[in-house]
C-alpha cells in the first residue's frame, strides 16, 4: 500500500515552538523607535503588545518555548494537519522528484494564521486586555483574529483595506460572522484616515496604511491592544508548529526535504514551516538543503527592495525594523494575492537571506494561477492565490529532476484554500486575468522616503 498522507495523533502534537533567534550565526538588527530612531523600550512595545509577545520578540536564549496549555487546547480543534504526499502531481509532472505538501488550510478560516491569532488573543486576554485592533487586506488576518477573538472573548476591530472591502465582501462578512467589527480603509475613525479621506476620498487604502489606522487606536487607547499577523518574530515563532510537526511526519514517511518552498508576504507560514529545517542547515548536518521563498512579480520585496531600515506601516507611526523593502508608502498593483500585497518582508527572513540561507524568486500571477489549476486538477485542493506562487516553482524544481534524472524530495509550505478567491480563478478561466509590470517608477518614489537611521 502507498502512503499519501502522514497523520500526527493528537498526543503527539508538538508542545514548544521553535525559537530561531537562539540558533542565529549573527543576531537580529534592533528593532527602532519612530520618533527617536533609539532601540525600542519594553514600555514602547507594551503600548501595542502584550508583554509574553514582547518577550518572545527579543527572546535570543530559549530554542523552544512551551505553548500555553489553553492555546494547545484550540490548537487541538484543527491540529495537528496532514502531511501529503502529491503522487497524481508527480505523476502528471512525469518527474522523479518525491513531492511532499504541508496544508494549513483545514482549519475554521482556511489559512495558517489562526496558529498565530490564537496564541496573540490567548496573551491579551491572560494579560486583562480584552480588546485588539488590526489591519487586513483581503481578509485572512482579520477573519482569523475574529475566530481566535471569538474562541477568548476578545473584541476584535479590523480595519480592511478598501479595495477588498468593496471588492470581495464574503470574508468581511466571515469576520462579522465571528463577531468582529469590520471598517474599510481609510475610515474616518482615525486622525490619519480623515486626513487622508480630506485629500483623497476614494482611495483605495493599502495594508501598510490600514496597519497605521490600527496602530493609532491602539495608542490612544488604554483597553485596547493592536495585533499584527505576520513580519514579527513572535509571528513567525507561533507558526513553527506547522515545520515541527512535518519534521515529525518526514520520519514517519522516511523522507528529508532537498528543497523546501513557500510563498512570502509578511514571511510568517514559510518560515513557520522552514525555521524548525534551517537549523539542520546552519548546524552543518544538512548543507546542501535549499530554500525558496517565492514572492510576486509585482510586490518583489526581497528580489528588488533594498536591505534596510524602515517603517513597518506607510505613516511612520509603528516600529522602525531592518528588512527588504520597496519603501512603506508604496501601494503595490491590485494582484488577487491579497495576503503577498506589503513593501517589506519579516526581518528574520531577511537576516537569513543576507547570511546566504534562503534564496529567493519572483513569479507573475498569471504563471501562479496555472500552477494552481494542476495542482487542483492533479491534487484536488484549490488553493489560495499566495501558495499558487510557489505550487509554480516546486513544480518547475520537479521538471528539473525529470531533466537531470534526479529523485530529489521537495516540500511545499501550503498555506490555505482559495474558496473565497474563485473570482480570480473565474478571470484566469476565461483568458481575463492579467500581469502588472513590476512598478519600477512606484518603487523608486517610495525608496526615496526611507527614515533616516545614524
Ligand atoms: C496571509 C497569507 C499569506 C501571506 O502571509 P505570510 O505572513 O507571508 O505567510 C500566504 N498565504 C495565505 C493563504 C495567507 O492567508
């Protein structure tokens, strides 16, 4: 009989994520204040975070941090998740290559962010903070953070970029299912939303923008904290469930990745599923392991931005972190990849990046979309837009073993289902879905209003 799937009994569900910074050859750049350019302070932080989180953040000694039992318990209500083994794909593919695939999307919202919405609403409400703001763009984060909000009794307001608000109204009305209250982007709720709304009333909104309409509420007020869903280190530590559990799965299917490959937007379900493997590469056991991260075309921050200091949200009002980006005011093209939409990138992939661990490559939508269609015509699942970036490059890292004769094993980081984007498949069905050119001119404007840092 061959295996296809590799369950994890629940027992064995890992108790500890794992924590990257305590294997680092090099350690993480400071995270910066906006106004006095200084390392941030505990006190700053703690205006928009819990203090766990805090702690996680610049936590440089623990490898692995225990999860809370009562975030195991939800935990428990989707996990552990299947590891597949993609035998029609190889089979279509014609390849040698073993293709393995990691799927988050199983859970209540359909993507890997609850792993880390759970944990950020389960330390505010152990911490008295009943309230949290946040940012999203096509909706996952905020339909995620409304689940968690809704599994502790927190209050959750999203404020969601405009386009989608108006555009694809169906995970709007997930998140108030789940009891949160949704406000499109620019809103008039925040100084810098009636500012911007004053200059440009019909705007479109970004998610580095939405982020600073978060931020803003959060600050001003004492019951509220604000919670972001990808890009921080704690982030990426709460997703490493997912890459701990498939290490324990590769051995029950007798397989190690060669090559492991994720979509980046923030960072956060490709490193959670690639942090708990580069330890073997940095330790030396397994050198030759390569790493992909995969980006769009048109949003290509570690591929075209510039390595350096810069504000997470497009006013300058959160903290200023060193990482690839492509400038916080700039707006990228409206790709159907909502959730790969942002000018930066998570500064541990960054760091990694720079040391010469991961690589990274650009890939437009149309081609992501026709990976998404064998994948789903091959696999069955249709798959979110984002990790259809990346089903396109593990499937041409397949062809390349068919070239060469090689059987090389590949795992793909697959971060959620595609159910509420069948719009975009429609488009690309019938030939109307397009590529935007990589917006030099955008990117060059944005570039030039980097912060200055001493
Ligand atoms: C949000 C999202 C992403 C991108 O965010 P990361 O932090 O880079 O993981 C990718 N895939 C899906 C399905 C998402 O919802």
């Amino acid at each position: 009989m061959k295996r296809a799937m590799w369950f994890l009994d629940q027992r064995e569900m890992p108790t500890h994520w794992y924590n990257i910074q305590a294997d680092l050859p090099e350690p993480l750049p400071p995270t910066l204040n906006p106004v006095t350019k200084e390392p941030v302070t505990l006190e700053f932080m703690n205006v928009l975070f819990p203090i766990e989180c805090i702690k996680q953040e610049i936590n440089t000694t623990d490898r692995f941090i225990e999860i809370p039992d009562e975030v195991q318990e939800v935990y428990r209500t989707w996990r552990p998740t299947v590891l597949h083994r993609a035998y029609r794909l190889e089979k279509a593919l014609d390849t040698p290559a073993k293709i393995f695939y990691k799927y988050e999307g199983t859970n209540q919202a359909g993507s890997h962010k609850p792993n880390t919405a759970v944990a950020q609403a389960y330390y505010n409400k152990a911490e008295g903070v009943r309230r949290v703001t946040t940012e999203t763009g096509a909706g996952q984060w905020g339909s995620a953070l409304a689940l968690a909000g809704a599994f502790f009794g927190v209050e959750v307001k999203v404020y969601m970029v405009r386009i989608s608000y108006d555009q694809k109204p169906y995970r709007r009305i997930a998140i108030e299912t789940w009891g949160a209250k949704v406000v499109p982007s620019p809103s008039p709720d925040t100084k810098v939303g009636r500012e911007m709304l004053a200059k440009w009333p019909d705007c479109p909104g970004s998610l580095g923008f939405a982020i600073s309409e978060a931020i803003e509420e959060a600050v001003g007020r004492d019951d509220t904290h604000y919670s972001l869903g990808s890009v921080v280190n704690h982030v990426l530590l709460h997703q490493t469930i997912i890459g701990e559990e498939t290490r324990k799965q590769m051995v029950m299917a007798d397989a190690y990745p060669d090559i492991i490959v994720g979509c980046i937007g923030g960072g956060s379900n490709f490193a959670g599923q690639f942090l708990p493997w580069i330890r073997d590469k940095i330790s030396g056991k397994k050198k030759d392991m390569r790493i992909i991260c995969v980006e769009p075309e048109s949003c290509p921050s570690v591929t075209k931005g510039v390595y350096a200091f810069d504000y997470g949200d497009a006013c300058g009002m959160g903290p200023i972190i060193k990482m690839y980006t492509l400038g916080h005011g700039f707006i990228p093209p409206p790709v159907h990849a909502g959730g790969l939409r942002y000018h930066g990138m998570a500064p541990i992939i960054c760091h990694l990046h720079k040391l010469g661990f991961i690589e990274a490559v650009a890939v437009p939508q149309t081609k992501a979309f026709e990976a998404g269609i064998q994948f789903a015509r091959t696999e069955g699942i249709i798959s979110g837009p984002e990790p259809c970036h990346n089903l396109k490059v593990a499937i041409d890292e397949a062809l390349k073993c068919k070239e060469s004769g090689e059987s090389k094993t590949i795992l793909i980081a697959h971060s959620g289902h595609g159910h509420f984007d069948l719009g975009a498949y429609d488009e690309y069905l019938s030939g109307r879905l397009q590529d935007y050119e990589y917006p030099r001119e955008a990117i060059e404007k944005a570039l030039a209003e980097l912060p200055k840092v001493e």
